[in-house]
C-alpha cells in the first residue's frame, strides 16, 4: 500500500516551475493569510477568527476558552508552490505566540509529514516545540501513515491512543473527539472510520448530556464535498447520526487545504486552510493538488477569511474576504465571497 499511495502522490505533485513566486513574496503572503483559526467556545458556540486580523482577546474570563486549529502542513514538501513549508508553519507558530491572551491548547487536524519520513516527523516535533500553548492534540492525514501504516505517527503523536489513533477528552465542560478517516486509504478514495471506530464513538458519546457541546475533528472532511477527488468520508453519515441529540455540534477538518463549511440542523462542519499550500476548489481542476498560482494571483487564492460563528435565529453568519482587498461578504444561508464558501442550513453536501 504505502509505495502505490508514495507513487500516486508523487504523480499528483504538479511541475510548478516558472510560476513567478519568490520565497521571500510567498511567506510575506502567508504571514498575511494566517494560515489558522483561533476557535472560541463561549456558551456552547464556537466562534473562530483567522490568524490573519488581530486576535483581541478571545473569551473572556468566565465565558468560556479559545484553541487553535492549524492543519495540513506537509512537512518535507518542497515543490514551487512552497519551497519551505517549514517557514510558514512558523509563522503560523509565530501568530499564535503573539496572541494576547494564549489558546488552551492546539488541535493539528494532519498532514503533519508530506511521505510520513523521520526526518520531517522530526522537523515538525523540533518546530511545535517553539509554540506557547502547553497541549497539541494531533489525528493522522494520509500523509502520516505511507511508510508504515502510521507506525512512526502513532509512537510519536498518537500515545494513549486507540485502534490507528482516535480518542476524545474534556476541557470545561466540551467534549472533543479525534477521529481517523486516513488509514487503509485508498488513493484517491473517500476516507473511513471504520466500524470498530463507529462503536467506540456511539459509546464515548453515550454518557454525555444532550447539552453538552461536543467538537469532532478528523483530517479527511466528514461531509461529502467532492467524492471525484476523495472529498469526504463513506461513513460519515452514521457517525453524525451519533451527534443529532445535542445541542451544538463543530466538525473540524482538513485536507482540502482551503476555507469550506456547512450547516446541518445543530450540526456545524468547516475546513481549515492548509499551512503549507493551496489547492484548487472541487471540479475546478484536473485533479486535486498543489496549486500552481501566479504571482499576482496568490493573493485571492489564500484569502483573509473571518469565519465568525454567531448566533443568528437557528444560522450562522459568516464573513469572507480575499487578500487582495475583495469587499467582505456577509453570508447567512448562502454562499460567501472571497475563499470561504458556506453551504446553507439543511442543505445537502456537495
């Protein structure tokens, strides 16, 4: 499995040569992107910012606490679209050790490596060391488990862990739960968790109060964005019926490398930007991967997005904008401008 899956990745990493990007342009561009959210969970609702805008404050005393997600930082990668993955996770790094008031912790939704090596697990573990929050919390991207079906991942990053690395735990008063929807992948497939997975989360979940916020995380996104690139996970569906009963639910993801998200009912999903590089949009390329952009268009495609969760009747608003100063679009049950795009309460996945 892993030299079928190293070949098809390696066949999926575009020649991005002559694309007119600098390294010293790339990271200034990426220091403006973020490339993180900071999450805010204030009386059951999350509410997440971009690195990109001044974090001020985040809860307050008494109202709740903030964490980080970063994801898909493809340690090792090195091709035109981002020569040093490494800088721009430090960036990254660097933004969250700047916050005025420092996140509980960090969730890392995978892709820690590029080809799952020593090496890069040991540049991103040297890396993470510099960061403020006292607690990371990592799931695997299917990056992470080419070389030896996640060995190296699971004994580096996966300690205490179940089965190939899922687990939850509690932090005032939220229930969070890492979930694997990588291992076993096949190239190009969906992701999934498995029905040994299945029952350890119906029963983790039992025991909890329907008032209780609960956060999912996993790499590959549990709703069905795209299934031509792999888009999504075959059994997420009995996995969310799971999470009907309570009150708010946040599905964190990966994978896609851009800002996408979505409602169901109380159910909340969204995508997190990549700290490494782009890739295109569902169906707008050949096939999913490093995006070769133009200079002068890097800008738009990394974008300053606000994802501001707030309470607005049974929806959420969001607000979007590009880096290359697109107005900001206000959406409520619709579609957004800019990166992000919001797919409306109760409608079905992409």
């Amino acid at each position: 499995m892993a030299d079928k899956k190293k070949d098809f990745i390696d066949d999926k990493l575009q020649d991005l040569n002559d694309d007119g990007i600098d390294r010293r342009g790339f990271l200034k561009c990426m220091a403006w992107a973020g490339t993180g959210l900071v999450w805010t969970m204030a009386g059951g609702i999350p509410v997440s910012q971009a690195f990109a805008k001044t974090y001020g404050g985040g809860a307050a005393k008494g109202e709740g606490f903030s964490f980080v997600q970063i994801s898909d930082s493809h340690i090792g990668f090195n091709k035109p679209a981002n020569p040093d993955v490494t800088a721009t996770l430090q960036v990254a790094i660097n933004k969250i050790n700047a916050m005025p008031q420092k996140p509980d912790f960090i969730i890392h939704t995978g892709d820690l490596s590029q080809l799952s090596k020593p090496s890069e697990f040991d540049t991103l573990d040297q890396t993470l060391k510099g960061i403020s929050a006292k607690q990371i919390y990592f799931v695997p991207g299917e990056h992470d488990m080419l070389a030896d079906n996640g060995e190296q991942y699971l004994q580096r990053f996966g300690k205490g862990t179940k089965g190939t690395g899922w687990y939850s735990f509690d932090h005032k008063g939220v229930h969070l739960v890492g979930l694997v929807n990588v291992a076993n992948l096949k190239a190009g497939g969906l992701g999934s968790l498995g029905q040994e997975q299945l029952e350890w989360l119906e029963d983790d979940l039992r025991g909890h109060s329907a008032s209780t916020p609960i956060v999912l995380f996993a790499h590959i996104p549990l709703w069905t964005i795209y299934p031509d690139w792999g888009w999504g996970t075959d059994d997420s569906e009995q996995a969310l019926s799971y999470v009907k009963r309570f009150g708010s639910v946040t599905v964190l993801n990966g994978h896609i490398h851009q800002i996408m998200q979505k409602v169901e009912g109380k159910i909340s999903f969204h995508t997190a930007m990549s700290t490494a590089f782009p890739q295109p949009a569902p169906g707008t390329a050949p096939s999913a991967g490093p995006m070769k952009v133009p200079a002068d268009q890097l800008q738009r495609v990394l974008g300053i997005t606000d994802v501001n969760y707030k309470v607005s009747g049974s929806s959420l608003a969001v607000v979007d904008s590009s880096l290359d100063g697109s107005t900001p679009v206000h959406s409520e049950n619709g579609v957004s401008g800019g990166q992000g795009v919001l797919i409306g309460q109760n409608a079905p996945g992409r």
